[in-house]
C-alpha cells in the first residue's frame, strides 16, 4: 500500500538538532506523519523519509514567474465578469479594472490574477471571444498604466491563454489542471510559462452537486500528482508549475476543512502551492457571514494557517488587510522580511 509523506512544519527559531528545512525556507520540520489510504497513520523522524521524497520536500523552489519562493506571494484577484460571486461586474471596464490593478500592486499585491469566465459553482461556460474581450482590454489597459507585475489568466480554454500571453500574461492559471482543453498543456510548453495546476471534481456547473471522496486529501494529491506528471510529459518544466488544492472546487466545507488541515502534504509534490480560499462560502458559513465582501478577517485567518504549513502563494481580494497581517506575522516568527 501506498505511503504518503505529510511534513509537520515548525516556525519556532530554536530548531532541533534532527531539523530540515521544508522547500528552502525559514520553517522547518523534525517529523512526518505517514498516511495510508487503510487510516493507519504514524509519526516518523524526517530522516527515516526517502531520499527522493525527503528531497522533494525539502529542496528551494524554483523561482516562479521571476518571484523567489522563499517568502510567501499574495496574487491579487481581478474578475472581469458580471457574475463572479464576491466582485463580479464592478470592473467590466478595463480602464476601471486598470485602476484596481495598480492600486492592488501598490497595496502589495506581487502577482495579478485575472479572469474573464466566473468559476463559482453554476456558472455557465462562456464563449472563446466573450472571455478573451473580457481580458485583453484589462491586460493591455495594465501594462500602458505600468504594471511590471507577473499577470495570470485564470482560464481553462488555450485560445483564452494564447490571446491573454500576446498582450502581456506571464502565467497560465488553470482551474482544470489542463483536463478541460487537451491543447493548453502543449500552448504552456511552447510558451515555457509558469503555469498553476487546481484540483477541481467535476465542472463548475456541478461541482457542488454531492461531492463525494475516498479520502480527500489523498484524492486530491493523487489527482495533482497525475497532473503534474501530465504537463511534464507535454513538455511543460517542472520547475514550472505550481499546485492548487482547489478549496471550495467540488468540495463540501468538511472536505475543505481536512484539506486545509493537511495542506502541508503537498509539499511532497515538490511544487510551489498556491492557496485560493478568500472569501469563499466555507468561511462565511463558519464565521456566519453571508456577505462574501466582509469575509476579509477569515479569509485572513485560513491563509496564515496556509503560511504556517508554508504555503507560498495566497490568491486574494483584500490585498491591503493580507499584506499587514503576512507582514505581522513573518515579523512575530523572525521571519526574513525580505
């Protein structure tokens, strides 16, 4: 039966003798607990891991669309749509959308993250041309404002992408992880772009239908595992390609919670991880909120505990309240503030 390797990560400056570093950061681990799909699980010391997946957990990222992995990234969200469930149809209008855009970066936004189709569960798929006249205008409006910033495209169809990287996007962000167009994983290649790889069950329009799993973070790895593996066969660099465990995507709030909870596992995975839970309606329900825009303080709260696991990568709304508390929160730790 299969093992699995999930680092527990420690931040505390006093380290253990028997301390490794977890993907070449300030944290760091000692022990690991061992999963198996029968329920067993364990405590082992680092040292008793594999080599090859001792290695995967504890070697620096790659630098990702120019940005060191070292220190967490917050990646700014901009829906150019008129029903994306926490901003949609406030910047329709690319020179609006600029606008928020610079002052997200200004805020502390590193990465922007754009997209022209709503993912929230019902949505319904919009056509090639409607989505790339969403994203053009915003990128190009952008880039004449002076962004220097990577920009994403949050897009699973290729043509959306290929449209979006001729005026100015630096990554690909697939929701799909390349299953719902069979071109974007070649497009990725030939571009050498940096790419994110999101675990979703089923389609937007369904996703929420039921969900149902074996052991949802097992699945999920499993998945994300085959789609990394899949975008690498096509071409696509390793170093490359970042993970998203897709909370909210086909899950219910227990399966989020467990996720969350042992997000720290996808390290084995040896990419960078991204982590997209701002606002979502898990937090809302759990906090009792049903307005998606004062969801800011939880969704603060389930990101640090993202950064704490050592997530690199938090995608956001409220870039101004994440930046004092990622601020905040590498200062209390020690953390190199760079």
């Amino acid at each position: 039966m299969r093992v699995y390797y999930r680092p527990i990560v420690q931040s505390d400056l006093s380290r253990t003798s028997e301390a490794v570093s977890l993907a070449g950061t300030a944290l760091w681990f000692d022990r690991v607990e061992t999963i198996e799909r029968s329920g067993k699980r364990r405590l082992i010391a680092a040292s008793d891991v594999p080599s090859d997946i001792l290695g995967r957990l504890t070697s620096s990222r790659a630098d990702f669309a120019g940005l060191s992995m070292a220190q967490p990234k917050l990646m700014g969200i901009l829906n150019a749509t008129p029903d994306s469930f926490s901003d949609g149809g406030k910047f329709f209008d690319p020179d609006h959308a600029a606008v928020h855009i610079t002052a997200m970066a200004r805020a502390g936004a590193e990465i922007i993250d754009i997209g022209g189709e709503s993912t929230r569960p019902g949505a319904q798929t919009v056509a090639i041309p409607d989505e790339i006249a969403r994203i053009a205008p915003v990128i190009i409006a952008s880039r004449s404002a002076g962004l220097k910033a990577p920009i994403s495209v949050d897009t699973r169809k290729s043509d959306v992408a290929r449209a979006a990287l001729d005026v100015g996007a630096t990554i690909i962000n697939d929701v799909s992880a390349f299953t719902f167009d069979p071109n974007m994983a070649g497009l990725a290649a030939e571009r050498n772009v940096p790419i994110v790889l999101m675990h979703a069950q089923g389609d937007p329009q369904t996703m929420q239908n039921a969900p149902q799993y074996e052991d949802v973070l097992l699945d999920v790895y499993d998945e994300l595992e085959a789609r990394v593996d899949h975008a690498v066969a096509a071409g696509v660099k390793r170093e490359n390609i970042a993970i998203d465990p897709g909370i909210g995507f086909g899950k219910t709030q227990s399966h989020n919670l467990q996720l969350i909870r042992g997000l720290s596992l996808f390290h084995s995975l040896g990419c960078p991880i991204l982590l997209g839970v701002s606002r979502k309606k898990f937090i809302g329900s759990i906090s009792d909120q049903p307005d998606a825009s004062l969801r800011g303080p939880g969704s603060v709260a389930v990101g640090l505990e993202g950064l704490r696991q050592g997530v690199q990568m938090l995608r956001i709304h409220d870039i101004e309240m994440h930046h004092q508390a990622v601020a905040l929160w590498k200062a209390t730790l020690g953390l190199d503030a760079k």
